[in-house]
C-alpha cells in the first residue's frame, strides 16, 4: 500500500499474513524499515491435527496491525512542520511557526488560535495536548525575527555568521507575491497609482500559478481561498486563487505535439528557445491579423490537471475544440498560441470571480518564470484589459524572502515600507483595447467549454 502522505520521502505499508501473526512495517523509498508492528492471529484445532483459522479474524488483525504501525510512528514524532517552519527550526532551533503556514495550510485562526473541536473531529485530539506544543503554540508574523538568529550549527553548514537573523516564513508563492505587489509605481501611468495596495493582483507564474488579492476586510470569494489574515502582507486579510497547471500546461502541449523535433531542431539552428522561436514563427503566420486572431476557430480550456479556481472541481478535464488533420510546425505554434490564451482567459475567470465578491483589482503585478515569455504576458493584459507590471527581477520569490530577512533584522520599520523599497518593477505591458471584442467572444466560448463538458458528465452518469 503506497501513502497518499507527500514529506520528504514516499513511505510505504507492507504487510505479511503468516501462520501465527500478521506483521506490517513501514518501509521507505530507499527500502529501509523505518518501523514495524506485529499481531498474533487465533488457531482453531477442533480435533487432533486438524487447524482452522478464520479469514475474518485475520482482516481484524490486518487492521490492528496497521493501526498499531500508525500509532509507533505517529507517538515517535516529536514535532509536525510545514517545510518553511522545518527549515527555521533547523536554522535556529526554535519551534515556532510562521503565521502564513499555520492560517493557510493547518487551520488556525489568526483571531481565535487552535480549534480543539477541529481537531477532535477528526480524531487528531491528541495535538491538542500539551498547550500544541507538536504542532505550534508560538506563532509569528512573517518577517519577526526568530530566536536568537542562526546556530553555531546551522551557521557553521550554511557559511554564515552564528546569530544573524532568521525572519519567520512564508509559503513560496507567497514570498512572490510580497516582492512584487508593493512596489513603488509612481511615473508609470497606472490606474493603481495612488490607490490603495488593495487594487493590485499578485499573479504568481510558474508550473502552476497563484493569484493573491489582499482586503482591508475579509471578503469571501467561491472557489478561491481564504480569507486569510496577515498571511502575506501584515493587517491585510489574503484571497488565493490558483490554476494548478500553466507552465507545465504549456510544456506538455508544445513537447507532446508530433512536430516537437523540428521545433527543437529549428530552434537549436537559431540559437533561440523553442518558445523564443515559436513566438517568431506566430508573427510570421499571422499576415495582416493580430497574433491573437488566429485561434478564432481554436479553443482550449486549461484544465488538464483539474480546477482550483475559481469553480474548484478537481475532476474537471482539458479540452481542445477546433483540431484539424494538421500536424506541421503552423499547427503547433496554434495550439501553443490557444494554450496560453486558455490560461489567461482562466486568469479572467478567477478575477472576474474575486471582483463580484469586492474586490476591486486594476493591475495586474506578475513574476515568475512565465514573466520572460512576452506573448504570455500580453495575452494576460489582453484578456483581462488591465496593464500587467513586471517584477525587475525574475526572482521575485527570493526577493521577498530578503524582505521577511531585511525586516527580521531591523533594518526597516514595517514590512510595507520594505517592500516599497525592495520590490523594485520592471517593465509595464497594456493592453491593446482595440481587441477587446475578439477576447470578451473568446472569453464567452471559454465559459461554454466547461459548461459543456459539465452537460457531458451528466448524461453519461446515467450509464
């Protein structure tokens, strides 16, 4: 039996039936025992040299077993972390958690604590021991310093000075949106300027993306989480959305398609990247139209790997409408084309959705590595008719871990005001208003994509 429980190693259930006991061990992916428990199983001899024994007691002991490895382990654990709060214990040997991992992935509540009543409900009662000392009673605000800083230790491994500060984390996606969003936009022409931080949309690109909108009061939004107090910038209430494949999305599209090779070998000739050269090859197959326009009969909806926002239905499959007999370099610089189109127009959908709620976002302020891709930037900014702000530095995530060290060392007062200084913008793509009808015609295909394909799911349940 392989656990569904992702750590850092994959751990596995084994388990024998023998003559007298049942045994399981619990066994990881480098094939170690990491534990073991054992059962006795009842023998029946109803006369001499006749032995019988019942197949429900030994599922019984199958399951006595299982739940004793369970509880070994789980007894020998001395604290659960989040990956974040793991590596700053480990870096300065103090147990407290950061308030962003604990609100937004262990159900605590930045108002109320701990839920006992939570955890009793689903039959974890025993974290609730000893004031939750395994799980976290010391919460602190991402960017408070922790402890007394690094370790003789942790600073010998990491060639650092021992006690230099370590700032309480945040989640990766995160960090990403705190060194970009609060960057200093003066001079730029944006509808955000001058307005409150509460405008602007972090949009976190990578093989997946977040979508991060902060409140000044919690507003609930369908299929997006949160609220979330203080979990990404301080006295800010935080709303995720996310699409759970957009890089990797694009990456499976273009290298799955039959003309892969002669886009790879193109490119290679060209000393360009394969999506650097597909962009090329778009304007020169485009003619007199916008890029854009060459999917009007092409339509893809993103959902691959299921949808976390803002519809959250996990079973929810791609679609691609418009395939032809065509197998050549054309076609899949179109597909390629419609893909991202597809994320984008899923990006309008999870912040159409967030705006009904109250949220009331003009700019979009995006990083990661779909940054460097200008046809994925600006079909964001078509799409959704709103400028998108680019990070100066591709790395936006580490930018907004030096924030939280920055502030954990004293050197700025608050994490706004390190944030106006660190989070630096680049470059400001706008939209091309003259294509506004194309996109809201794309965009209303897009919404009958899903509904489709939800008219499907029911017609076939009946079989």
């Amino acid at each position: 039996m392989h656990s569904n429980k992702q750590d850092l190693l994959n751990y596995y259930v084994g388990i024998d039936v023998g003559t007298a006991s049942v045994r399981a061990a619990l066994v990881d992916q480098f094939g170690t025992v990491v534990a073991h428990a054992d059962q006795p199983i009842q023998i029946w001899e109803p006369q001499p040299d006749y032995y019988e024994q019942s197949s429900d007691d030994i599922w019984a002991a199958c399951c006595t077993v299982t739940k004793n490895l369970r509880e070994s382990c789980w007894e020998k654990a001395g604290y659960f972390f989040d990956l974040p709060d793991f590596l700053s214990w480990k870096a300065t040997g103090v147990t407290a958690r950061s308030l962003c991992t604990v609100v937004c992935k262990w159900m605590y509540s930045s108002e109320e604590g701990w839920n006992d009543n939570f955890w009793k409900l689903i039959d974890l009662e025993d974290l609730v021991e000893d004031k939750y000392e395994k799980i976290g009673n010391q919460i602190l605000s991402p960017g408070t310093s922790v402890g007394n800083g690094l370790t003789p230790e942790a600073a010998k491994d990491l060639g650092l000075p021992c006690g230099i500060a370590v700032a309480a984390s945040l989640i990766d996606a995160h960090a990403g949106g705190l060194g970009i969003i609060g960057g200093d936009v003066k001079g730029h022409n944006l509808p955000c300027e001058n307005q409150p931080i509460t405008s602007r949309l972090a949009l976190i690109c990578g093989t997946s993306s977040c979508h991060m909108g902060i409140s000044e009061t919690p507003i609930y939004v369908p299929g997006v989480w949160g609220p979330y107090y203080s979990a990404m910038v301080p006295g800010f209430w935080l709303n995720e959305g996310g699409q759970s494949a957009t890089g990797k999305l694009i990456e499976h599209v273009v290298q799955g398609h039959v003309a892969f090779p002669e886009l790879q070998a193109k490119a290679a000739a060209s000393a360009q990247s394969i999506y650097t050269y597909l962009n090329s090859h778009l304007d020169l197959i485009k003619k007199s139209l916008p890029v854009g326009f060459l999917t009007v009969d092409l339509h893809v909806w993103p959902d691959f790997h299921g949808n976390r926002s803002p519809l959250a239905d996990l079973t929810l499959k791609g679609m691609v409408v418009g395939l032809t007999l065509s197998q050549g370099l054309d076609d899949l610089a179109l597909i390629y084309l419609a893909t991202i189109q597809a994320i984008a127009l899923g990006t309008r959908h999870i912040l159409e959705t967030m705006q009904a709620a109250g949220h009331r976002i003009n700019t979009l302020f995006l990083c990661g590595g779909l940054r460097k891709n200008p046809l994925f930037v600006q079909m964001h900014a078509d799409i959704t008719g709103k400028p998108v702000v680019l990070s100066q530095e591709v790395e936006s995530v580490l930018v907004g871990a030096a924030i939280l060290g920055a502030c954990a060392s004293g050197d700025f007062a608050s994490i706004q005001e390190a944030m106006e200084r660190m989070g630096k913008i680049g470059k400001v793509v706008q939209p091309n208003h003259k294509h506004k009808r194309f996109y809201d015609k794309k965009y209303e295909v897009f919404l009958k994509l899903v509904e489709h394909q939800q008219e499907y799911k029911a017609i076939m349940q009946g079989i």
